[in-house]
C-alpha cells in the first residue's frame, strides 16, 4: 500500500515539473555542431512551431496526394522567406509571437478534426501562412547570431520541415480505413485543444 503511495506521489511530482509553465529561450540553442544543426535545435525544442507544422502535414495528407505536395515543397519556403525576413527585423515582443503559434495549432486542429474538405488550393495558401509567420518570428529570435549564421540556421529549420511533412503527411494520406482515419482527427483535437488552451493562456497574461 506504501509503495503505490510513493510510486503515484512520484509520478504526479514529474508531471508537475514536466507541466510547470516556464520562459523557454528556444531561439538561442547551441548544440556546438554548427549553425545548421543548431537550427535543427531550434525546430526540436519548439513545440509550437513543430506542432503546427505536424498539424498542416496531418491535414494536407488527410485531402490527398496533391495537397500533401504541395505542402510538402511550400511550408518550408515559405519558412525560410520569412525567417529571411524576420533576421532584418526588430522590435518584436514575444505576445504576438505566441498568440499566432496558440491560433495556428487551434484552427489546424479543428481543420483535422472535423475533416473539413478543403481543396489543395486552400491547403497550399495556408502552408503559405503558417509558414510564413512561423518563420518570421524564428528569424526574429535568430537575429542575434547574425544574417550569416541566422540563414544557416533557418537551412536546418527547412530541412526538419521538409523531412517532417513528408513522413506526416504520406502517413495522412494512407489513413485509409476509417479507423485510421480517426486516429488522426483525434490527433487533430488534441492540437486543437493545445491550441485553445495556449490562446487562453496568453490572452490571460496580457490582462
């Protein structure tokens, strides 16, 4: 009876920590193995950008083939301009930057749960934006390192999303049982209630 006590008081001990809100400085990691690497950091330990970019390849291989490559060769890009544009920028605060990631994984997600059929046009325009935006803000934070180093930087960033869509997304596309179907608009309600719990949560710190 001790020992279940003790196993649970553990357990509930390291999901506080894991769950305990705290300001992550994601934009400066340094893995030591070079710029572009050190952009693969970034991605890796960014839920939200890598939740939304999860989220557009989930929805882009749920419509098809034609959406999930166009989101395939967009997103990144799209990322990678605005991550351009975004080195040669300042004056940004953290706010906007976290209210466009909360939004992004919140509408993704109610796309993916409720397979809304959107055409491979609408998929291409919002990998288009979502990349776009995720990127400038990237591109803020690595404003730091330098034009030179942020553009190796946002390489790696490319390359994850590129890598990521296209695993997501083809796994999307096979989901062809109606199962497997469900498994991934479960996945989407669970990014879209992410996302609305996030909103909620910079909406209450701005107060």
């Amino acid at each position: 009876m001790f020992e279940r006590i003790f196993k649970r008081a553990i357990l509930t001990a390291c999901l506080a920590v894991l769950f305990f809100p705290a300001r992550a400085d994601a934009h400066l990691v340094t893995t030591g193995l070079g710029p572009v690497y050190d952009g693969i950091g970034h991605f890796s330990l960014s839920p939200g950008d890598a939740l939304a970019a999860l989220a557009l390849a989930l929805l882009a291989g749920l419509r098809g083939t034609a959406a999930g490559r166009r989101a395939l060769f967009i997103l990144p890009v799209a990322w990678f301009a605005g991550g351009l544009a975004g080195l040669t920028t300042t004056g940004w605060t953290s706010p906007p930057e976290e209210i466009v990631g909360a939004l992004s994984l919140l509408l993704l997600g109610i796309f993916i749960a409720t397979d809304i059929a959107l055409p491979a046009v609408a998929v291409a325009v919002l990998a288009a934006l979502i990349g776009g935006t995720h990127g400038f803000f990237n591109g803020v934070g690595m404003h730091e390192a330098g034009t030179g180093t942020g553009v190796l930087q946002l390489i790696g960033v490319a390359v994850t999303l590129f890598v990521l869509v296209a695993l997501a997304s083809a796994l999307a596309v096979t989901a062809k049982p109606m199962w497997a179907r469900i498994v991934v608009r479960v996945a989407g309600s669970w990014i879209g209630a992410s996302g609305l719990l996030w909103t909620g949560w910079v909406l209450h710190g701005l107060k």
